[in-house]
C-alpha cells in the first residue's frame, strides 16, 4: 500500500517535471534562436549590453533551472492534494461561471501576478534576504533566455507557491491558466534575451505601462530598481524605476549601443 503510494507520488512528480520542462525548454528556445538565428542580424543591432554571456553562464543558468523544475514538481504535487481536497477552484466547463469572468480573468491573474512578483521580488532584495534567496538568479550580469528560471530554492519556492495560493482564491478556466502559464513564461524568457524585441518609440508610446527586455535588463545590470515583471506600474508608483531606462531602450531600439550603459541613474536603492 504504501509503496503503491509512493510510486504514485513519483509519477506525478515526474509528470509535472516534464511538463513544466517541456514549457521552459519551449520559451527559451524559441527565444534563443529566435536572436541567434532566425532574426539574428536585426537582433545583433539590438544588443542591449556590450558584454556577452559565456557558455559557462548558459550552463549554470539552464542547472539552476532544473533545480527550480524540481520545486516546481513538489509544489504541483501539493496543488493535486488541494485539488483533491476541493480546495482548488480551476473549472472545466464554461458555464460553471459566467463568461465575462472568463475573459476578464486572464488579465486579473497576469495583474496580480505582477503585484506578487513586483513585491516578492524587491523583498528578496533585502541584505538580509538577498543571499539565500536571489543571488543565484543575479549571478547572470548578462542574462540569457535560459535564465527564466535560475534561482535560488528560496526564490524557486516563493515563484512556485503562486500557483496553489491564486488557484485556492480565484476560479480560473483551465484554459485561461494554461494561457497564463504560456504568456509568463514566454514573457519570461523575453525578459532575459539580452536584445531589445519591442519596436522602437516603445517608452513613448501608449504601451509603456509594459516592461521590455531592457526594463529587466537593467535590472540585472544594476540591481536595485526595475524590479517589475509584465508591467512598469509599480516601479514609477514607488520610485524604483531607473531613471535612464528609457535612454537605455532608445538605443538600444535604435540600434545604438555602442556607447552602453554606464550604470547612472539610479533612482532609488530599495
Ligand atoms: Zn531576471
Ligand atoms: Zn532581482
């Protein structure tokens, strides 16, 4: 009985390992030959750092990655007891509530996704906090699309427990979470490319509320600002956001980054 128990336990978590590896092999590499191969000329004039990764940097990122697979898996085991137990409200059917919900909902959990990252992240940049909890993922100066999910087990476990915490509080059809899961993780990848995707004019634009790659970027360059994850909103609300992001993106967008980035203006320091 027990060992029927846990062979089942083992198999799921190997399902959703592979299932989540299958997500995270997906975004980084269709954004990873999507800037060294299909676009690479474009993608080129668009390198935000002068710097470049080494191949040493890509292979630490991508063993992190699969430590934090592995967190992710025992998370989802406990999010299957929840489900088991009722307490997950994921439904399957579209009449179980009303339609609008269903659209409304996919922008409500990207929001509050960003909330929970924007604050959780800027926690883990506490001194106190910083080394066990985020080191890891900063150890990537220039990161790559393979550092999605570099972290440190602290941070694997706070970006993993967003799942059964939002899935216990807010009913979610199944196909607006594996929508969600789909934008994060893309989104994610983008974040990490080391070249500016968004067109230029961008951070002059209507669509400046959305973060770009050289928003997060800039993050990892400097540190402590820009700590926001889909959108800009947190970061101008609380005097976070690097003051020279928007230089940064013109010349980076414009194909200018031969004079870099020179590490000033820095608005605030957490
Ligand atoms: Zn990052
Ligand atoms: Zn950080």
């Amino acid at each position: 009985m027990e060992l029927a128990f846990l062979s089942d336990m083992a198999q799921q978590w190997l399902s959703h390992f592979r299932t989540d590896l299958f997500r995270y092999l997906m975004a980084a590499t269709a954004v990873s030959l999507s800037v060294s191969w299909l676009f690479r000329g474009w993608m080129e004039r668009r390198r935000i750092q002068k710097r470049r990764a080494h191949w040493r940097d890509i292979r630490r990122e991508v063993s992190f990655s699969m430590l934090t697979l592995g967190i992710f898996a025992t998370v989802g085991i406990i999010t299957s007891i929840l489900r088991d137990w009722g307490l997950v409200k994921l439904y399957w059917e579209w009449g179980d509530y009303p339609l609008w919900w269903a659209i409304v909902s996919l922008p409500v959990v990207i929001l509050v996704h960003d909330t929970y990252f924007y604050w959780t992240h800027r926690t883990m940049h506490h001194p106190r906090l910083f080394r066990h909890f985020h080191r890891v993922h900063h150890l990537s100066r220039t990161p790559t699309p393979w550092a999605a999910y570099s972290f440190s087990v602290g941070e694997g476990v706070l970006m993993a427990i967003f799942s059964p915490l939002i899935l216990t509080i807010l009913p979610l059809h199944v196909l607006v979470w594996l929508a969600f899961i789909f934008v994060m993780i893309f989104r994610n990848a983008m974040l990490h490319a080391g070249c500016e995707f968004h067109p230029r004019g961008w951070v002059d634009g209507p669509l400046d509320f959305m973060t770009t790659t050289t928003h997060h970027d800039l993050h990892h360059q400097k540190f402590r600002g820009n700590y926001g994850f889909y959108f800009t909103w947190w970061d101008r609300l609380m005097g976070t956001e690097f003051r020279d992001y928007k230089d940064a993106f013109r010349r980076a967008a414009s194909g200018d980054t031969e004079s870099g980035n020179d590490g000033k203006g820095l608005q605030v320091t957490t």
